[in-house]
C-alpha cells in the first residue's frame, strides 16, 4: 500500500480537483467523503479508482475494500485538503461518474421527481434523499440544477443516489413522455389559483416538478402538468423551503388517499 503525506503529491492534486466540476469531467470520477458514503458505494457495486484513507481509518476499513481496489494511506493533513475541511472524516473514495441517460422505458412505472433550476446543493442533495425515502423509483436535473456531484450535494444526499435513478436531462423530453404515456405530471406552485394539494390521491406512477428557490417554476414548463399544486400556509411565513416543499408534496403522492 502506498502511503501519501504531501499535498503536492500528483494524486493529492487529481483528488482534490474532483471539488471542481471541470475536474469530475476530465477525470470521468467524482470524490465520496466518509465511510457511510464509501460503504453506500460498496454496497451498489460502483466502479472504484481508488480508496484513501487515514492510518486509523485504513486499519479499520481496509478488510471491507474491494478486492483489487488501489488503497492509499493518507497523513491528517493530505485528508483535510482533499476534503477541503479542518475535520475530515479520514476516507475517500475516488469512483467513476455514472453516465446514464433518458431511455423511453424508465417512464412506464413508478414515480419521479424532476428538478427545475435547484440551484442550492443542499436543497438538491436533501431532495434526492426525500425521494427515496418517499419511495420514488427516480430524480431528474433539468438545466440551471446544480451539478449531481458537486460535494456538497453528495454529503446531502446521503447515499440516496446509489438506491434511485438520478440523472441530467431536458424536463421537456421527460414530461411529454410522461404524457405521452398516459401518466400524470404535477407542478408545485406557490399561487393560491393552483390545485390544493390535499385534492390529489396518492398515485402509482406519474411525476413531480420542484421549481427554482427564487423564481419558482419555469412557467413554460408549468403550461405542460397535467395539474399544478398549492401548499396553504397555516402561519404567517412566505414560502417554503422548496426541500421542504417537495418533501410535502412526493409523500402526498406517495401516500395520499
């Protein structure tokens, strides 16, 4: 086993550039911070790089790294500069960037969530994590989303991203394939005119749009739901988080009767 205790180190310097968007798309990879997460991707059989881990972390987890998986020990100081924190957890994993795409046949069951224009990483990656927890087969990005793998929405998800389908695309293509299937695609807006959310019953399959934490939904896209839903507010706040909001809204869909 290697062990790295420069910053300067060439794979020190390839790591921590997987902070940066650029960095994930020219190295194909993206950077899981702390064994919940390392474990969440050994559990789902991602494809590893590489697994770096400080002296205590290493005698610990070691035995549960893949076998034929490059290990590196790393000093305290390499780890908090690939994390980019003062308190690291201590292990890493470098794993490849999923690359999956709209195919026509994730559309004839289940329920998705779709994403217009997140652009906080935590509201994302608490998102995703709502999703699975309210049982949605899958998450879609549209555009202005901020980016799947940026490490602050990794954390956030949890490892929910390894238990769904979560992919990028044009919400366009999504909801006329949803309609075009007969399927119902709902939009969250924050307008009294709109559908309450207590009138809609829990559903099988079907889709939920979640807007931008400013501008709300994309009006072109919310010309295209087949309803768009209320929230009444009880207090005297503005607004809900969209997190909390979506959150509201996919376990009414999930559950509702």
């Amino acid at each position: 086993m290697e062990r790295i205790l420069s910053k300067q180190n060439n794979k020190v310097k390839a790591w921590a550039k997987l902070a940066t968007k650029k960095g994930r798309q020219d190295q194909k990879t993206y950077l899981l911070d702390g064994w919940h997460l390392v474990q969440e991707a050994i559990n789902a059989k991602a494809k590893f790089h590489a697994i770096m881990a400080t002296e205590e972390q290493m005698q610990e987890h070691l035995a549960d790294v893949p076998h034929g998986v490059p290990a590196f020990e790393i000093s305290t100081e390499v780890a908090a500069h690939i994390a980019g924190s003062k308190t690291p957890q201590g292990i890493f994993a470098e794993v490849t960037l999923p690359e999956k795409t709209f195919d026509p046949s994730y559309v004839h069951d289940g329920l998705w969530l779709f994403l217009d224009a997140i652009q906080d990483p935590g509201n994302v990656g608490t998102l995703v994590r709502t999703a699975d927890a309210a049982g949605f087969k899958g998450v879609v990005l549209g555009t202005g989303t901020a980016d799947l793998y940026a490490p602050k929405v990794v954390r956030a998800m949890q490892g929910s991203n390894f238990h769904l389908e979560v992919l990028q695309g044009d919400l366009h293509d999504w909801i006329n394939a949803f309609k075009n299937n007969d399927l119902p695609v709902y939009g969250s807006e924050l307008n009294e005119e709109a559908k309450p959310y207590q009138d809609i019953h829990g559903i099988s399959a079907g889709a939920l749009i979640v807007g931008n934490e400013g501008q709300g939904l994309d009006p072109e896209l919310a010309k295209e739901t087949t309803a768009n839903l209320y929230i009444p507010l009880l207090g005297s706040a503005e607004s809900l988080n969209v997190a909390v909001a979506g959150g509201v809204l996919m376990f009414r869909l999930s559950l509702g009767n």
